[in-house]
C-alpha cells in the first residue's frame, strides 16, 4: 500500500509545483521582460531488474523541469526615452556589481554619472564609437555626457546649385581716362582776392558849381575794354535838368542823383550804341567833399575803363580827362584754361562740352555727369612738404580754403583738418607721409592755402602735380626774404587744382582735335583710354550679379558667420583664354569682408590685405558641372572678426603660397576651408539651391536622446547638431532555456545555455531595438487561469488517491 501512498503524493507535489509556477506566472502578468514558466513532468518507474512493462505499475510524476518560455512579449510605447525593448531575438547586457547579466527588460535611466543603469544600478554595457561616430566593438559601460558639446570649426562645405542657364551677362564694358593735361595740379601762386578796374574822379568839395544843369550839358563818354564778359564798347553821357538833374550839385544826395542819372544812361544808351559792364558810384570824402568812380562790374575782371572827350565844365565834377584804370587783376585760381572736347555717342551724335576757365574740378565734373555716357569723379590733392616749413615761433595760421588752422606742426594740421571733414572743411581730409602732410579733396575741390599770422621768416612750401614746380609762401615783416623763390605772404595764395576721373558708357567716345598749348584735358590717342567694366562687382549692387546664397559657416571658437556667395554669368569670348560658352564666376564674401588671397606683388602695407575671393565655374554642353575647367574653391584667407571688425583670437588662415592646401586636414590648425560646388548644375531653369551643408556648428548644450533600431545612441544638442554617443549591445546563446535566472528579471550565464555570441541589434539574427518603449510580461492570464484550475484539480485527485489508499488500508486492518 506504500506505493499507493507514495504515487499519490508525488502527484500531490507535482501539482503543487503546477501551482507555484502557474501563481509565479500571473504573479508576474506585468513585470516588465519577464517570461513565464511551463511546469514539464514525467512519469517515474522503479527499477527492477528483471522486471518488464508487464508487470511495473510505475511510481508516480515528478517535475521535471521548470521551463521558462522566451516568446516575445507585447511592445508597448511610453514617454522615457531610455525605455527599450527588444523585438526578436536577444537580450540587453548589464554589468551588476562586476558580474555580466543578461535581461530583456529595458526600463533604464541614469545615474549621477551619466551612466545607463536599469533599476537595480546594472549598467548597460555597450559598443563605444569613433571619431566618425562608428562602434568600434569594444564593450563597456553606456554614458551619456551631458556637458557642453566643443564647437567644430567649418572645413568643408558642399553647395548644390542651380545656375538659370538663360541669365544675361551683366557685365558692360567702357573706356575710362583720366584728365592728364599739362595744367592738371600745377602748384599755382598769386593774389588771394581779386582787384576791380576803377577810374576814380578827383575828390570836390560843394558846392559843385561853376555851370547850371538847366542851362549848360555836361558830356563826356565811357569805354570798357578787355573785359572777360564781352560787354566791351563805348556810351556818350550827355548830363543836364532834362535828363532830371538838380540845377547845381550842392549836397551828397544830388551826387547820388547824378550818378544814377550816369548809370542810367550807361545801361540805356541812344542808339546805336548798347550798354556796357561799368557801374558810377558815388563816394562821400565827408568834409563837404565827393568824387566819382567808375568801375568794371566784375572783380579780376583785367579790363580797362576809359573816361574822355569831356565838354561843359567836366572838372567841375571832378573829372580831370582823360580817365583811365586797367588794375583788374583775378585771384589765383588753378590756371586751368577754358577748353573743348567733343563726346560722341553710338548713333554718331557729337556733343562739344567746353570746361570754364579756372573751373575747379568738382565744378567740370558735375557737369561732365549731366552728358549722355559719361560718368566723372574728381578729387584733388596737394601735399605740404616738411623741407621749408617754418614755424619758428608757434603762432603760425594757415588758412585752408579760407579755415584758419593754427597748430604748431604738420601733425598737429592734419589733426586739426580731419576734425573738420565733416564740418567746415567738408570732404578734405589729410595724413602724413614720410614725414609731409598730404591734404586731399574727395570732390575735387581746389585746395587753397594763404598764410595768414606768424613772425617773420614763416614760410610753408607746396606741391600738387610732383613734376611741376613748388610754391612758397614767406612772411617777410623784416624787409627781405629768407628763401630767394618764395612769394611774400601778405596778400597772396597758393592754389592747386584737382584731376577728373572719366568713364565712357559702350559705344562713346571723346576727342579734342584741337587741344591747348596749356589745358585740363590732353590730346587724346589710341593710348589714352583703358577698357573698364563699368558695372563691377558690388555685394550691395543686385545688378551687378546674377544670383547669390547664403550659409552659416563656424570659426573655431563656434562662432557663426554668413558667407556669402555670388555668381556672375560671363561673356563668352573664343579669343580670350580661360573662357568657355558656359562660363561663371563665384565670388566669396564672409560677414561682408573679401577673403582672397593677398597680392603679394603690391606695396607695404597693401600686400597684406585680403582681395577678392574669385573662382571660375564652367559648365558643359548638358549642364553638368565641368570639373577639369573649374577652380577648386579654397577659402585660405578669412580672419574671423566681430561685429566691430576686432579679429575674435580664433585659428588664423594659411594663404595659398605659406602652404595652404585642400582638402583642409582634420583636426584643423587654421580657417581655411574647401567648397565642393562639383554637384552644381546649369540648366535652362530658374536659380535653385539643391542642396547645403557644411560640417562646422557652435557649442552645443544636450537638448535630448534618440535610439535608432540599430541601438545607436544620438545626443542632440542646443546647435541642431547630433552625436553618436555609443550603440546598445545585445546578447543572444544557443539555449535560451539554459540560462540561470538571477531575479529582477535577469539571467546568468550557464553551462547548459552556452557561452553569449554578443554583436550589435539587427545584425547575426538579433532583434532590433524600439526606443521609448518596453517589452511587456509574455504571460497570457487566460490560460495562466485555466492552468491554475487544471492544477487544482489534480491536486484533489491525488489527495483522493491518498484517501482512497488509507481507506483500503483501514479495512485491512479492520480484518479480524
């Protein structure tokens, strides 16, 4: 009866282990990564050993293993982005306390350290990554760096574009000279104001008797000659009560009366003579005594005033005859002579311009400008050398264009005149070179220089045009002059002159076939005039280019700049190297500032300065890109500066002959970086940008985490860039069902499971990785419920067993 007992008590066991693990299981419904348990039994036999299957009744059950059962459990999203689950195969790797355990539970987070640890502190080993952002296979701990991402300087950039093959060439190209007669500049000396012609009367005193205007005419006539108006001639003055006289002149008020009654008929004269340019003035001596003067009506005007054939008592006016004055003398002025040239148009049209005699240039400019194809600019300059400045006493005043100045010395003036270029010595402005002070005009004023206040022997010496000669002024209150060429101070002035910049539009042309001796403009031949292209390259001009793009570019302290770049359709001309049918320039600005090698061929400190960055792009017949006729485009010349144009102390360029080189080497000790443009294209088609990318950006603060199914870990960061930090590892074994499980959802390796064949997600049969989402428990509560029934069930049966067993026994013993 033992066996009876002992079968239903095994079968008693068995079911309780049923229980157990079927209870473990719902236990376990919503335990994250967990896998339910199978209870597997098998029968149990006694050995015997000749006993057979026909007379061996069997033992019992007993368990035979609990066999966990790793089907994929239901994904489900949530909000934590380090949340992971596996779909398909494998299992996460962790390192808890030195020992490699193996899960699928993905509820990770992260400790003070950055590291992703699950929720008993095991950290999530993975595959660091190299510089390229590609695991490199080496397993270990998963951290996430939460400081500040370094900025990545710019060293290439890719630009895809589109250029309208359909764009007109823009550029238009002129002729331009400049004014290269033998007046231009010439230093001129000579009085500062100018003289008047005046025939100047006797002084009288009233009364003016002696005759009766009512009874006795006065007569007399005035000739003007010479004067520069072309009012020259001659008019009879016929003077009596008739004409409106007083009888006698006995006040001043009948002078003025008389004289009124002269200007009247100098301005009206009878038939046939007309009037001429003198003025009668009358002039009160006081004392009870006048005279009478005659004067030219222009100052400088070199004219000459004649008053004779005097009749009735003339002197009693004063009028000792003949009267004669030719003291009209002009001021200095830049000596340029009146003169012509003949401009002619592209439909043959001819204009005859005709500069004004001591004109200055600003003047002949503005009206250069009004004519049809023509553009000038003027600009004078004159230089106040130091051999023959002498301020001996400090109290030397220079007038500029009627500006005293009154400094000590030459840097001292051209401190003082720059303080006023915006004021009252508007668009001049002055520097010193090598020791002189050079003053410029930027509108072609003309420079005019008096010495006005200083002791004796302060003198000052000036040169315009270098090869014509100098001009001094000397103060001379001592009687004689220190320098033998120099000009005495009092009263006169130096003057130079400016020159004329000139353009011709397309199809112009000037001429003067019949230049001065002395003149503004010289003869002109093939040899005086240059082509130009009158519309140039200008960022702020939109005509002068066809297209432009713009791109963030980063220095190496992340500091963003805007490169600019420009594209020029180009003439096609089969005569001039270096030009193709589909030819354009590219023109590179940063923050507005060229960044093209320096030219070296220049002077100091010129050859230090950048120029314009300008490469040649040529297209072929399909409107591909043509790369053997392109320049490759290096920008090896940018010096990054701040908004107030101060240099920021970043890495400095390496121009192209200190060994700038493409492709810019990483990591970079310089600016200098390349642009592929090879992915450009010129179809008949609006200007597209295809495509823009360069691999500089700023620093970056992390912003969040992204997981991709291959396990990569991106950081993103505040300056919209992404950075592998690392790729999850996975873990998967020959016999799953080997493993031995360690509580918390996690499983050890065993003899029985093999030894992990770990690699990354998706590759050698491993699942993928869902990122912000967990695995949930793979047990079904439904069949979990019907199990425990089942296994409760056979629990009673076998405590039937046993109690059937014992009533059979009982009865045995009952026997009597």
């Amino acid at each position: 009866m033992s066996s009876s007992f002992n079968i239903g008590l095994s079968g008693i066991r068995a079911a309780n282990s049923d229980l157990s693990i079927t209870g473990n299981n719902i236990a376990n419904a919503s335990t994250v990564g967990f896998k339910n348990s199978r209870a597997e039994f098998g029968d149990v036999y006694s050995n015997q050993l000749f006993g057979s299957a026909l007379n061996r009744p069997g033992s019992g059950v007993g368990l035979q293993a609990a066999a966990q059962q790793f089907n994929q459990g239901s994904i489900n999203e949530t909000s934590n982005v380090l949340d992971m689950a596996i779909s398909g195969d494998g299992f996460f790797v962790v390192n808890q306390g030195g020992e490699q355990l193996y899960t699928r539970a993905g509820t990770f987070g992260l400790d003070n350290e950055g590291y992703i640890i699950s929720n008993t502190g095991a950290k999530l080993q993975g595959f660091d990554v190299d510089e390229t952002g590609k695991p490199n296979g080496i397993l270990g701990n998963l951290q996430i760096d939460a400081s500040l991402q370094q900025p990545q300087q710019t060293s290439s950039v890719d630009s895809s574009v589109n250029l309208d093959a359909n764009e007109p060439v823009l550029e238009r190209i002129g002729k331009k000279f400049s004014t290269d007669g033998n007046s231009v500049a010439v230093t001129q000396v000579g009085i500062s104001n100018p003289t008047r012609t005046q025939a100047d009367g006797a002084s009288t005193a009233f009364p003016g008797g002696g005759f009766d205007f009512s009874t006795d005419n006065v007569t007399f006539d005035i000739t003007l000659a010479n004067a520069d108006s072309g009012n020259n001639g001659t008019v009879s003055i016929n003077l009596n009560s008739a004409a409106g006289l007083p009888n006698n002149v006995n006040n001043y008020n009948d002078v003025r009366t008389l004289v009124n009654v002269i200007n009247a008929q100098i301005s009206s004269p009878d038939l046939p003579q007309t009037a001429i340019d003198v003025q009668a003035v009358a002039v009160n001596d006081g004392g009870g005594n006048f005279h009478i003067e005659f004067r030219a009506l222009r100052d400088g005007d070199p004219s000459q005033v004649t008053i004779d054939n005097g009749n009735g008592n003339v002197g009693q006016l004063g009028l000792t005859l003949p009267l004669t004055d030719n003291s009209g003398t002009p001021a200095v002025n830049n000596g340029y002579p009146e003169q012509s040239i003949d401009v002619t148009g592209p439909d043959g049209s001819t204009i005859t311009y005709q500069s004004t005699q001591g004109a200055t240039a600003a003047a002949t400019s503005a009206e250069l400008n009004a004519l049809a194809g023509v553009t000038a600019k003027a600009s004078t300059e004159a230089k106040i050398t130091a051999t023959n400045f002498n301020n001996p006493n400090g109290n030397m005043v220079l007038e500029l264009n009627g500006v005293a100045l009154n400094a000590d010395d030459l840097e001292g003036l051209a401190t003082q005149i720059n303080n006023l270029s915006d004021t009252s010595l508007s668009g001049i402005s002055a520097e010193m070179d090598a020791g002189d002070l050079v003053i410029k005009s930027s509108i072609g004023h003309d420079l005019k220089f008096a010495l006005t206040a200083g002791d004796d022997e302060t003198s000052i010496q000036v040169i315009g045009n270098e090869d014509a000669p100098e001009q001094i002024l000397e103060i001379d209150s001592a009687g004689g002059l220190a320098i033998a060429t120099a000009t005495n101070a009092a009263g006169n002035s130096i003057v130079v002159g400016g020159n004329i910049d000139i353009q011709l539009e397309d199809g112009y042309s000037v001429d003067n076939l019949n230049p001065p001796a002395l003149g503004l403009f010289q003869p002109f031949n093939a040899n005086s005039f240059e082509e130009v292209v009158l519309n140039p390259f200008d960022p702020n001009d939109p005509d002068s280019y066809n297209h432009t793009t713009a791109v963030k570019v980063f220095d190496s302290l992340g500091n963003a700049h805007t490169m600019n770049q420009y594209f020029i359709k180009q003439d096609y001309d089969p005569a001039v190297a270096g030009s193709s049918p589909n030819h354009w320039k590219m023109v590179v600005t940063i923050d507005g500032k060229d960044v093209g090698d320096p030219d070296t061929s220049l002077a100091a400190p010129d050859n230090k300065l950048a120029t314009r960055a300008e490469f040649d792009l040529h297209f072929k017949e399909n409107g591909d890109f043509n790369s053997a006729l392109s320049d490759d485009v290096l920008i090896s010349n940018w010096t990054p500066l701040d908004a107030q144009g101060q240099e920021l102390g970043t890495l400095k360029p390496l121009p192209v002959l200190e060994g700038g080189v493409a492709p810019v080497p990483k990591p970079s000790t310089t600016s200098n970086f390349t642009i592929d443009m090879s992915e450009s294209s010129q179809f008949g088609d609006k200007f597209t940008v295809k495509s823009v990318d360069q691999d500089g950006f700023a620093t970056g603060r992390l912003t969040g985490v992204t997981i991709s199914d291959e396990g990569i870990i991106f950081a993103q960061f505040s300056n919209q860039e992404s950075e592998a930090l690392g790729q999850v590892a996975m873990a998967n074994f020959t016999n799953n069902q080997g493993l031995q499980p360690q509580g918390n959802t996690m499983w050890a390796e065993s003899f029985d499971s093999g030894v992990p064949s770990i690699a990354s997600p998706k590759s050698g049969g491993l699942g993928s990785i869902k990122a912000s989402a967990l695995e949930d428990s793979n047990v079904d509560l439904s069949t979990e419920l019907v199990d425990l029934i089942i296994a409760q069930r056979n629990y009673q049966a076998n405590a039937k067993t046993i109690e059937t067993a014992n009533q059979t026994t009982q009865t045995i013993i009952n026997l009597r």
